[in-house]
C-alpha cells in the first residue's frame, strides 16, 4: 500500500514540479517580453517628441504662428498633459519622458500663438 501511494506521490511530485518550470518559464518569458515592451515605448516615445522638435525650433526662431490653429494647439497641449497624468498614475517612464518634453514644447508654441494673436488685435 505505502508503494502505491508512493507513486501517487511521485506522480504528483512531477505534475507539481512541471507546472512550477512552467510557471517559471511564463514569468522568465514575462521579464523579456517586457523589457521589450519597454524598449519599444522608449523608441515610440523618442520618434514622437523628436518628430515635435522642429516645429518648436521654427516657431521660437521665427516667432511665426498664423498658420497654427490656436485650438488645436489648446486641445493637443490638454491631451499631451492629460497622457502625462496617465503616464504617472502608470509608474509609465516612457510617456513620462516623451509627454514632459513635449508638453514643455507644446505650451511654448501656445504661448507664441497666443502672443501673436494679441498683438495682432492690438495693431488693428
């Protein structure tokens, strides 16, 4: 009897022990995968703000916004803060990094358009 209930044992020992390794395996393969994510976020998050850049070069240079929608520039300024909020509340350093940089760009072009819109109303 003891022998039986020995083999039960050692069957369930090595079922146990499979699905252990195997549980093992998924997280190992979570770890890599997620490093790959993350790298993959950075990337994205790198190709966005440098696309923004040359915009916010243009317009601090030159100081020319009449052909910048001041309302679409208000509502991406929201949106960029509001993904920034998000990337927070995510613990999410990739679109923290790419929305801080962009948002400070953002509200720099704002500011210029709105400026611009002022003085134009005060020349007329």
């Amino acid at each position: 009897m003891t022998i039986g209930k020995l083999s039960v044992n050692l069957k369930a020992l090595s079922c146990l022990l499979f699905f252990y390794n195997t549980i093992e395996t998924v997280l190992l393969l979570r770890i890599l995968f997620m490093d790959l994510i993350d790298t993959l976020g950075f990337v994205a998050a790198i190709c966005t703000t440098i696309s923004f850049i040359p915009q916010a070069i243009k317009v601090l240079k030159t100081g020319e916004t009449k052909a910048l929608s001041v309302t679409m520039y208000s509502l991406f300024t929201f949106g960029v803060a509001l993904w920034l909020a998000y990337g927070w509340i995510k613990n999410d350093a990739a679109m923290i990094f790419a929305n801080t940089i962009t948002l400070v760009l953002a509200i720099a072009i704002l500011y210029q358009i709105v400026r611009n819109l002022r003085s134009d109303k005060s020349e007329r």
